[in-house]
C-alpha cells in the first residue's frame, strides 16, 4: 500500500479464489464467510432507534428552504402506526401497496411501514403516471401484482392516472382529495398487537418489495426482492465500504427510489449502518445540477453517487469554485459513478481536484449490479489509472463466466439473488442456468488475463452486440464507453449502428453543457440548431478524425455520426427516467435515422 493510499478509507480485504472448467467457464469468489446479517431490515430500524434514537434517518429541503428531518426512534413510531393502518386496510403479499410519487420522507415511511408488517411496496416511476400518454406500463404494473391500495404523496396532480388505472383502490397521500384517511391520521394509528405478530412473522424469504425493472424491451418484469436479498446485499455492501463501521454514511443522492440502485442500495444503507440520508431534489441536469451543488456545499457527505455527466458539471462548478472543490472532498470517503461509461477526462479532473483539496485522491469507483441482483454484486475500490473496472465479486457471491460467441458472458449465484419474477415461471426460469445461477446477460473481460484478482471490465449486453456486413463482430457496450469519451463530453451518450455495413456510424446524444462552451449565446439555441452551428460540428469532426486515428479496425473505428435532436421517448422504453439509454429501443423506433447517417443527410458528420 502506498501512503497515499494509506490515507483514505478502509475497504475490503479481498482474498480472491477462482477455478477455470476444461470447457472454459470460470469461477471467481472471495474466500471467507459473509458477516451474519439480520433476517428483515426493521431489525436495524429497532436498533438504531434504541442505540441511536435522537440520530437524524432522513432529511429533506422544507417549503422555507430548510433542512426538515426525522429521527430513527420517530421512523420506526411511524412505520409501526403505518403498518397498522395497512393492515386494517386489508393490504398482504397479494394486495400490495404502490407508491406512485418522487423520493420523500413520506415515501420512505409508506415502503418501510409496509414492509414491517410483511406487505411489499412497488415505487413505481413518476413518469409512467405524469409523462406516459397511455398508462401502458402503469397498467401492467396493476395486473402483474393486484396492489391493495396506491399512495402519491399529492394525490391531485396523480388523480388522472390512479382515475384511470387503479380506480378505485384505496388511496393514500400527504396532501389532495380522495384520501381514504388523513396523512396526520394514518401517523396517529395506534398499533395493535398484530403489527408485532405480522412482524415476527417477516423473516428471509418474505417478500419485501417488488422493483421493476425498466420495460426498456417491453412491459416492466416484476422482481421479487426477499428480506434475505436486501439484508445480504447489506452485509456485502457493508464488508466492502468497511468505514462504515465506524463512521455511519451521510448521503446526498437524487436516483429514483423506483430504480434499485438508490431504492435498494443506498436507501438501505442509510438504515443498516445508523446513518442519514440527504434527499437531493437536484438532477444532474444544467437547471438543476445547483441545488446538488447547494445540498453537497451544505451537508459535505462521506459517500457520493452521481451519473458521469453530474460528475462534469460538477467538475466546471468546482474549477470556477475552490470553496466548493474544499466542501465536496472535505469528508467524502468514495465517489460512486453509474449510468454510464465515465470519460477519461472526468476522470482525471475529479482526481485532480481531490489532490488539489485533500493532497491524494479519493476512491472513484464503479461495480455491476442489476435488480435481480438487489443490486450489489460486483465493486472495484483498488485504485484505478482509468474508468471502467468494475471490480470482483462480492463476498457471498460466486461468478460464473461462460464461453459465449468469443465473450464470457456473467452469470451470478449468492444471497442477494433474486428468487424470480412475481407470478411469472416461464421468465424465472429462463433468467436462471442449470446451475441456478442468474444470467446477467453482460459480458466481462479479464483486466488481466492471468489474475482476476485485478477485477474485470464491461464488456457489452451479449444480446446487443451485432456483426458489420464483414463477418467481424462489434462489442457494442465497450464501443458506447469508448465513443463517448472520444467526443469529449460532446455526447453524453452514443448509440451504435451498422449490422450488415461495412463499418460502423452512430447516433449521439448531445451533452448540451459541452456545446454551448464552444458557441457564443449557445444557451439561447434550440437543440436543432446548437448541433448543426459550425462550431460544434467542426468539433466534432476533430475529435472523430483523432478517435479514427487512434482506432486499429472496424469494430472499435466510427467514421459517421448523427446528432439526436427528437427527445428519447419514455413510453416506447428509448430511455429511463433516471436517464440510461437502451440501444435496441431506440434502434427499434428509430430505424430510419439509421440509415439515414450512411447517407450525405447534411446533419451526418463524418471523419
């Protein structure tokens, strides 16, 4: 270890086996057992709220501007007469709650408080019931689970859509017409003795929650998530982030609740390790990236999450602010980025600052995870010269690489892992191998061919890669990364074409922060004519002509490109709400621009 790394936090210990089949397939683990973990979550919540009752669980920004908070010893008051009132209601496993509205302290009381008396919750993404024209995928959310009552936290401004999909349901909020009962009186539900027998009876096999996932290729799949799921994922999250034993985390994190990633992870790390969550009504866009940068100034977490491109503007604020630069690093212990593949430039500016701030820098890291996997499954916190390692396996999960099409394809078996999706055997068992092992569906590589113990990178969706018209196949997941950071933040995205062509073209995603630096009164363009000014196409073709330059053959070497200008559309599942771009989708719905940009369509530019 050098001294700079001994300077920051402490992590894991990792004592990696693995074995390799004569047809090929690896085994990768850590040795040792995983820590005993609890059998449902509310353990921890009675925990703190006696070991630590007058510790702030949750905070958020109040109409004054103000942080409003509740403690541990006043959560689990609350769930408690929470659970009661769900119980009276005749809510259970089959007639489950769905929580429609935004992350808040209400929403996380309404998930807790179901899940304490053994009845899960499915947030669901605000968009499906405020954007969707259709309700297509709210409505299949309905018929797969048959929920027993529907929380927003205002019910007028989701009445069109509970009218319209959950009829009439039960209905819960804070504020608006036609709650089955008042807010202040579901908080004053004097609890019985069937909310303790209801919560004796949770253990590791009850359900929990359900979580969709994002129906980018179709209806969202329920996926059941057990007590055993989260409260493992926990303990592996805890082994790796070891400081957290002796610094609970403070957390600042905007993700959607609806997405596993913060509505497992780190909503549960908060409970599990007596720390406080921050809620960030920012966004990692250029409107609203400064109340992120507002509530970071303010709170100074010592774990931070966010999307590479909240991460460059991040980084413009802190180059323009050397009072936020000291702020942001003064306690924060590792910087998680997801969502994307992180350029190397963000990159280097993040460890720049951080030396700049502290002296060394601080961990930047990335793992692989999925719903199904609760989701927590691989991580990498060795220090890194580059984005992209994702790290090795959690301890309690073995993984498992099979020889597919000249890739090893992932495959996952350990606590943490789904028992399936809800009501649906035909998906379960496709989604799992003869081994049981859960199939990702992603591809890895070695970051070193003779030691896993260097961790593994991405390496493309096994369904998304194609071949070009040459019979050479294209890696599309790693070419995306690779693309992306070529442009220099120019696109946040990119999303590749050419199966059947002679090479490859791409459809970008513009990163409007990025263009506007180059055009005077950028900021006042529509996004039409923002890609099409000189400037950033004269840009673009420079940094295309270097990434051809540098390329060494036709898989990884893109000549064409097209900027998007049409919004990505949430309904025909081109990208999330939380921000992440399906390639099949939008190749999908968006055939026609793929041919286009092999033609001399003057919004095409080329290398």
């Amino acid at each position: 270890m050098t001294a700079e790394q001994g300077q920051q936090a402490k992590f894991w210990d990792v004592d990696l086996a693995w074995e390799t089949r004569d047809d090929g397939t690896m085994y990768v683990w850590q040795k040792g057992e995983l820590p005993k973990f609890p059998d449902r979550l509310s353990d921890k919540i009675h925990h703190w709220a006696e070991a630590a009752p007058d510790r702030l669980w949750m905070a958020a920004r109040g109409e004054s501007g103000a942080w409003e908070g509740m403690t541990y010893a006043e959560l689990l008051r609350n769930v408690r007469a929470i659970g009661q009132a769900l119980l009276d209601l005749g809510l259970s496993q089959d007639r489950p709650l769905v929580i429609l509205s935004a992350n808040s302290i209400p929403h996380g009381l309404m998930a807790l408080g179901a899940q304490y008396v053994g009845v899960p919750s499915a947030a669901i993404a605000p968009a499906y019931a405020l954007v969707s024209t259709d309700y297509g995928k709210l409505k299949s959310v309905r018929d797969q689970i048959t929920p027993g009552a529907v929380f927003a936290e205002g019910l007028d401004q989701f009445a069109p859509a509970i009218d319209a999909v959950f009829g009439d349901l039960p209905r819960l909020g804070v504020t608006g017409q036609g709650a089955a009962m008042s807010w202040e009186a579901l908080l004053a539900t004097t609890p019985t003795e069937a909310v303790d027998k209801a919560n004796a009876a949770t253990g590791p096999d009850t359900v929990a929650k359900f979580m969709f996932t994002s129906g980018t290729t179709g209806s969202p799949k329920a996926v059941i998530q057990t007590q055993r799921m989260l409260c493992g994922n926990m303990a592996q999250v805890l082994d790796c982030y070891a400081y957290f034993k002796d610094e609970p985390p403070v957390i600042v994190d905007w993700a959607p609740w609806n997405h596993v990633a913060s509505g497992n992870k780190v909503f549960n790390m908060a409970i599990y390790n007596g720390g406080t969550f921050y809620i960030d009504d920012g966004r990692p866009t250029p409107k609203l990236i400064g109340e992120t940068i507002r509530n970071v100034r303010e709170v100074r977490p010592n774990w931070f999450f966010n999307v590479p491109a909240g991460y460059e503007m991040m980084v413009e604020e802190m180059n323009r602010d050397p009072g936020l630069r000291d702020a942001f690093f003064s306690n924060v212990k590792l910087l998680l980025y997801a969502g994307a593949a992180m350029a190397q430039h963000t990159w280097t500016e993040l460890e720049r600052l951080s030396r700049e701030a502290l002296g060394y820098r601080v961990t930047l890291s990335t793992g692989l995870g999925s719903t199904e996997t609760a989701p927590f499954s691989l991580f990498c916190v060795e220090p890194q010269e580059a984005p992209g390692n994702i790290g090795v396996p959690a301890k309690g999960i073995t993984l498992k690489l099979v020889p597919n099409e000249g890739k090893m394809e992932a495959r996952v078996k350990g606590p943490n892992v789904t028992p399936g999706y809800w009501r649906n055997e035909m998906l379960t068992t496709e989604a799992f191998d003869d081994e049981g092992f859960y199939c990702f569906g992603d591809a890895l590589r070695l970051a070193d061919p003779e030691d896993p113990r260097k961790g593994f990178f991405f390496d493309g969706r096994v369904a998304e890669n194609f071949k070009l018209g040459t019979g050479t196949w294209v890696a599309v997941g790693a070419m995306r990364a690779k693309l992306t950071d070529a442009l220099g933040g120019l696109a946040r995205d990119a999303v590749l074409v050419g199966e059947g062509h002679e090479e490859l073209a791409a459809l970008l995603i513009p990163f409007r922060p990025a263009m506007e630096r180059l055009v005077e009164g950028g900021a006042a363009l529509e996004d039409e004519a923002l890609v099409a000014h000189p400037a950033v196409r004269a840009e673009t073709a420079r940094l295309l002509a270097a990434h051809v330059g540098a390329s060494t053959g036709s898989s990884n070497r893109v000549r064409r490109v097209m900027y998007l200008t049409d919004p990505l559309d949430l309904d025909k599942g081109e990208v999330t709400d939380k921000g992440s771009v399906n390639q099949r989708a939008v190749l999908r719905h968006r055939a026609d621009l793929a041919e286009v940009v092999y033609t001399d369509d003057p919004r095409v530019i080329t290398a």
